[in-house]
C-alpha cells in the first residue's frame, strides 16, 4: 500500500481534556496544514487509484559495498549517514564479516526476519549477512553470532517509535551463556562483560539499519529517549545460583534445560527497593510497584541472596510460587484505578468500554473495592541475576515479548 492515508494532529494528547482534543480536530494538520476533520473524511470516501491499489515488495537496492577510503574517513561517513549509534563502530570489511559468518552453519542470504519501527511502518527483510555486518560494527566475535542471529530472528526492534521512551531487554539462557563467557553475576548490568555489552549494542545497530528504526523525529519519537537503548539491558540469568525448584527462565517458557535461548522483553525502566524482601511483600501494594501502570507488567531481577532467603527462610519454593502470590496480594483501589488518567483513562477503559474482561467488571465496583494490581501471573517475571554480595534486588515495569532458539543459528 504506496499511499497511506495519514491525518496528525498535535502531540501531546496524552492525557490532553476533551475539550483540548476538540480543538485538536477542528483545526489543521500541522504536517500538511489542511483540516483534519476534512482530511478524515477524505481519507475514507476518496476512492482509491490505481496507484494506491499497487500491492507486492518495496525494493530499495543498495550497493552491498562502500567506495575504499581511508580509515578516518569512513568512520565520518557511517557516523554521517546515520548508520552508528554515535559512538565508534568496528569498520565492517569483506574479511571481518567473513569472519563473523563462521560463527553461524546458515547461508550469508538466507533470511533471518523482518523488522519494523512500529506497526504503520513497512517490515524490513535482512539476510545472515546484514546481521553478521552490524555485528562487527558492535565489536562481537563470531562465537556471539548465534545469540545474535537468534535477537534478530525476533523481529523487535529495540527503538520503537513511540513517543513513549521504550526501552528494552534481552535475556540469554542454557549453555551458551557459559559458553561465551556472559555475565550473569557480580556487575551483569554494567561494563563489565564484552558478550553482554557488545550483543545488546547490536541490537541496536540492527534496529537502525535494518529497520530504519532510531531516526530522531522521524522513526524515533520518544520525547526524552532512554539511556538504556545503548545496549539495551542484556544479560544471562544466574541459572547456578537457583535452588531447586525455582527454573530459569526458558524452561518456563517451554523450553528444555539444554536449549539456548535468547527472551525478549519491553518496558521503560528499574527502580531499587532499599529494602529486604521479607518487609516489602506484605498484603498491599509495595511501594515500588507504584509506578507500574495498571495495565502494564512488572519485571523482577533478584539477586541469588534474596531468592535463597525467599526458599530457606520465606517458604516459597519455586518462581511460580512468588508470582501467583504478587498477583493475589498487590492490590489497588478501583478509585486510584481509575484515576490513573495516563494509563487507564487513555488505554485500559476503552477495552473495558468494549467488554473485554477483567477491565468490564472491575468498571462496575465500588470506588474501595480492590482489584489486582496485574490482571494475570503471565504479566509477572522473576529472573535470577547477581553475584551474592547483597540483598539486593530491582523491579520495572519490562514486559515478556518473546523468546526464541540459539541453537537453531548454529
């Protein structure tokens, strides 16, 4: 479809009063200048044109090679043409991505997926070798190539284009975590792992240059960014550290104990409860889920010492267990519910106004009444992650996307 038909109206309306929304559409585009309301209606009865009728693939051919140059010089261009995420890249030669392409049994042209910015954007197809290339730019090394291809094979974009500013995270479990020597303890969430730093960084450069994804104001309208977009929060969970009974994560998923996985997650970030868990979870809503809009999902990272006090001290004998309990005692009232005007009033009653459940009957309770801070246990995650040295934990509003086989990118 060449020719969508596209009608903007002036951001934000987030929140924004009936009345600002009115005025909003009896106004002009700011785009194009011209009424919106006409343009709407234009939109829906102006019969479509041959042109607008034309279906099949976009082509956008590219040479596969830049013209040599000297080091300095290529460096400007890929940071001039937007093909970096700012920071200094490992210049991708025909013998470097060759040597990337070891780490993978696939053909250089075979497809591994398509990516999008966001849904009214066109999906962009990329072969292993597009994927070995940004790869190299990161710095990886060809025994990381599988995890990368597995990331990729996902299809999600870690620059998504609205103007909420999204960040995301990806997860690595099985093997292959200890088999390229990624971070799972002591510092996973800082610099101090190459497998961790340069497999999350790819992803970014995927997201940009196979997607047209993270360009500022165009495919990238996130009104403040996120920091975590570097490289986007990637770790291994400390599958060591669990007690029996308490499975990583990829087996809860479905997967068996020696697959390699990589899980896929979105949200906007973490706080850190500066306390233990034994005070924080009681019949209430704790205070750092707070922030967790009551549509959305939380993320737990605990640290090996917390989960060992959960299991030996606490009782709780398995991830399962601490979830279902999270879900059956975080309350919120139905009057702060329905206050939230961001989160409920913007996105959450209008499912509820069409009869999707649970949302259609916590509509009709009494302001005090409580409901579930979460609508299901599958919105509630719990990875082990750090080195033991504290009783430490974080929480976030991430959300489980997908996951998707290493082993099948050998």
């Amino acid at each position: 479809m060449p020719n969508h038909r596209f009608t903007f109206v002036p951001h934000p309306i987030t929140g924004a009063s009936a009345e600002v929304c009115r005025k909003y559409l009896e106004g002009n585009d700011p785009v194009t200048g011209k009424p919106v309301l006409q343009e709407i209606i234009d939109a829906l009865t102006v019969p479509l044109s041959s042109e607008d009728k034309k279906t099949g693939f976009i082509e956008r051919p590219t040479p596969r090679l830049v013209e040599p140059d000297t080091v300095d010089n290529l460096h400007r261009l890929f940071l001039e043409k937007g093909w970096t995420d700012g920071l200094p890249v490992v210049l991708p030669t025909e013998a470097r991505v060759a040597e990337m392409l070891k780490g993978t049994s696939h053909e250089t042209d075979e497809e591994v997926g398509r990516m999008q910015p966001s849904s009214p954007h066109e999906l962009w197809s990329y072969t292993v070798e597009k994927v070995a290339v940004n790869a190299v730019m990161a710095g990886a090394k060809p025994e990381y190539f599988p995890v990368i291809l597995a990331l990729a094979s996902t299809g999600v974009t870690s620059l998504s284009t609205s103007t909420t500013s999204f960040a995301t995270m990806v997860v690595v479990n099985g093997p292959v975590r200890n088999e390229i020597k990624m971070n799972s303890g002591i510092g996973a969430l800082g610099p101090f792992s190459h497998a961790n730093a340069v497999i999350g960084r790819t992803w970014t450069l995927m997201s940009i240059n196979l997607s047209a994804s993270g360009k500022a104001g165009e495919t990238y309208m996130g009104s403040q960014g996120n920091n975590y977009n570097y490289n986007n929060l990637c770790f291994a969970e400390n599958e060591e550290e669990l007690p029996q009974g308490w499975n990583p994560l990829h087996v809860q998923k479905g997967f068996k104990p020696e697959e390699s996985t990589v899980s896929v997650f979105l949200g906007w970030g973490f706080t850190h409860p500066d306390q233990s868990m034994e005070k924080t979870f009681h019949p209430q809503i704790p205070f750092w889920l707070k922030f967790v809009s009551p549509f959305s999902s939380t993320t737990l990272l605990l640290d090996p010492t917390i989960i060992h006090q959960m299991k030996y001290h606490e009782g709780i004998d398995s991830k399962e267990q601490l979830i279902e309990w999270i879900h059956q005692n975080t309350k919120v009232r139905v009057g702060d519910w329905l206050d939230d005007y961001y989160a409920v009033q913007n996105f959450v009653l209008p499912m509820g106004e069409m009869g999707q459940e649970p949302i259609a009957s916590w509509m009709k309770l009494p302001k005090d009444a409580e409901i579930p801070q979460f609508s299901s246990p599958s919105r509630i995650t719990v990875i082990s992650l750090g080195g033991g040295t504290n009783f430490f934990w974080q929480a976030g509003d991430f959300s489980y996307m997908m996951s998707a086989s290493v082993d099948n990118w050998r």
